[in-house]
C-alpha cells in the first residue's frame, strides 16, 4: 500500500476561504506542490468552505475541487511530516529576507521572502518561474471589511494577483542568512518605491 502525504491548507480566492486536507502520492512541500500542479482543479478531503465575509459559517464538503486558477492565496495550516529518505537542502546560499506589503484585487499581505543579494525586489519577482510566491510571517487584510485579518506561518501568493507592492520603511531587508526550508530566493535591498504589476 502506497503511502499518502497529507498537508493541511487554507486556500483564500477573491470572495472565498476554502480549508482542507491536500493529499499527495509524493511528499512535496506545500508550495512545491501548488506550483508544481498540472491539474487546473486539484481535491481536497474533508473540506469546508464559507463566505470571505462569514468564514465562521462554513459548510462541511466531504470532497471539493478547488480551480487553480481563481486562488489568490494558499496558507499552510499543518504540513504533513517528510519521510525518512528525504533530502534535505545541504548547500546553503546566502539570502536575504524582504518584508513586503502585496496588494491584489481582495487582500492586502503583508510577508517576509527571501531574495538573491544580486536581485533587486523586482527582479526577484519578474525572475521567478513558480506561479506562486512563497512567504513567511504572514498577515492577511481582507479589503471587503467583513473579515478579520489572518495571521499565518507560511503562504503562498499568486504572483499574477499582485497589483501593486511596496516595502514598509519600519521594515529594512536583513543581512544574508542560509535558506529556510520553506523559503525561496528573492531579490536586493529596495527603496519604499511602489512597484506595479499588469495582469
């Protein structure tokens, strides 16, 4: 019997907050797996979904596809654990951490990624193939008002949702430090200059 790895996600679109187990045939971190899906509607197991306004009111699904494409934001609620025989990062490259404030079309995000100290925030952004951007320490500020803020470890962002961006000036890029597990690369030391996005 094959294994199943099963991450626990919140997955957030323009007007909706969907939670559910992810399950996977091969154990992926949970933006390796979303960016790495071939599928426009991949499962979840024993789901909920609710109203961005009324997320406390959620209605119990014991299966439901989620469309890739309308998500905005996927939060990692318990990622499930690695197993054994699996590689870990060895060679360790100097990062640096940016924190950024993302604006898109329904929420404002506030998060830490991790950036080449060649790059600049832009070209860390424009470089980057994946679909979604990892972040850590994430705050999320829903614009319809009718939702309190999120707080979460790790989220990955749809790069194609961004529409405008800046870095707060109470919050200066660190020196370089190794690569977090969860992290990924990301751009240099930037000015509080707001940067656009067309979609």
């Amino acid at each position: 019997m094959s294994e199943t790895f099963t991450h626990q996600i919140e997955v957030y679109t323009s007007s909706l907050v969907i939670a559910g187990s992810y399950d996977l045939p091969l154990y992926r971190r949970v933006s390796d797996a979303i960016n790495g899906e071939q599928r426009r509607f991949f499962p979840l197991r024993a789901a909920t979904i609710a109203p961005l306004a009324k997320a406390h009111y959620p209605q119990a699904v014991p299966h439901l596809l989620v469309d890739r494409s309308e998500v905005v934001l996927v939060a990692t609620l318990a990622e499930a654990s690695p197993p054994p025989d699996y590689p870990r990062e060895e060679q360790l490259r100097g990062v640096s951490a940016v924190t950024a404030m993302l604006f898109t079309e329904a929420f404002v995000v506030r998060g830490t990624f991790y950036r080449r100290p060649n790059h600049s925030l832009v070209e860390a952004l424009e470089w980057v193939a994946d679909d979604f951007l990892p972040l850590r320490h994430v705050q999320v500020y829903p614009l319809s008002g009718g939702a309190p803020p999120i707080s979460r470890d790790f989220a990955a962002l749809a790069r194609a949702r961004i529409v405008a961006l800046y870095q707060p000036t109470d919050a200066p890029a660190t020196p370089a430090l190794p690569l977090p597990p969860l992290g990924e690369p990301a751009p240099a030391a930037l000015s509080p200059t707001v940067t656009t996005h067309t979609r």
